[in-house]
C-alpha cells in the first residue's frame, strides 16, 4: 500500500516545484530589467529563489506519511462524512470531516482532511467504510476501500466534532450497514491472513 501511495501523496507538490522555479526566473529576470544588473548575479540570486521556494516542507511530510503507511497496521472503521465545501487551494477538494463509528453509532474518533470532489461523492449519502492508518489520537492516513490509493487523505484529530450531528430516520439504517460492512471485513482480513 505504501509504494502505491507514494503518487497520490500530497497532489501539490509538483505545482510548488513550478512555483519555485516561476520565482527564480521572475526574480533573475527583475534583477536584470529594473536593478540592471550583471547576468551572473541575476543567475545568483534566481537560484537562491528557487532554493528559497522549494518544497522542503511538502517532501518531509510525504516522508513521514509513507513511514506510517509502512509501520501502522490499517483498521476498518465505519464512518460518518460530513463537507466543510470547496479547499481554499484547489476546488476539485472538499473539506472533509469524517467521524469514525463504534457500534452503538456513536463518534468514536473525529477527523478533519481534504479528499477529492469525486471520491467524496462516491460515499453515497455521507455513510460508508474507511480505511485508518495511524494513531487515533493523534490523526494518521484516510483512503476509501474502493481505491485506496488514490483516495488517499490525510486526517487531522478533531475533537470538536465529537459528540455533533446525532442520526435519525433513514441514515440509521445506512450507519449499521456500514458498520456491519467494516466488522465483515475485519474478520474477513483477519481469517485471510491466519
């Protein structure tokens, strides 16, 4: 799972290396127009935009992703989506809060993340199964079962969210067919690997 996921990790670290580069040549070409200066200054001082721009940040988090993804065991969990809209970002990601079910459909963990507008409309009406890979407590990976890599999400703890949005009428129904999904599930993963 960790080698599949090495792509659908953080999706704007390509852009952040374009932006870096954008800048450096912005900054050389200034440098030369305006400040008319040398062009093996102007040179100079692009690279050091371009190192000052680089994406250090965005790489030592996919980094450590990919060591959780390699170390925690993946839980299946039920779950509750709710949307907080459009990422300020990217508008093909909606700001996802996913509560994470016990049986009695009580949150048992709460979560905020960013997931694509397409797989955030594959869990039909908010209530389905996740995946979880990393502590509880203090947040880890999110993937949808149908295609976890590339559903890939990082989970942010919120506790703000526990104990909001109690579930009646229909979606009761839809809570405990996920929860009976995810239980199968477990059990089916843990007599396939004896």
């Amino acid at each position: 799972m960790a080698r599949r996921a090495q792509n659908a990790l953080e999706p704007g670290y390509a852009s952040k290396i374009l932006q870096g580069f954008a800048g450096g040549f912005v900054v050389a070409v200034l440098l030369i127009v305006i400040f008319e200066a040398p062009f093996p200054v102007a040179v100079m001082f692009g690279v050091i935009g371009i190192a000052a721009m680089w994406p250090t940040e965005l790489a030592a988090r996919k980094k450590h992703a990919l060591k959780t993804l390699e170390r925690e065991p993946w839980q299946v969990w039920p779950c509750r989506l709710e949307g907080e809209g459009a990422s300020a970002d990217n508008q093909a990601f909606v700001g996802a809060r996913v509560l994470l079910l016990a049986p009695d459909r009580t949150p048992v963990a709460a979560f905020r993340g960013a997931m694509s507008v397409e797989h955030w409309l594959s869990v039909r009406d908010g209530r389905g199964v996740v995946w979880f890979c990393g502590d509880l407590r203090v947040g880890g990976w999110i993937a949808l079962p149908a295609r976890p890599a590339s559903s890939l999400f990082r989970a942010v703890p919120a506790p703000d969210l526990l104990g909001a949005g109690t579930t009646t009428g229909a979606l009761v129904g839809l809570e405990e067919a996920a929860i009976a999904a995810a239980t199968s599930e477990t059990v089916w993963t843990w007599i396939s690997e004896q």
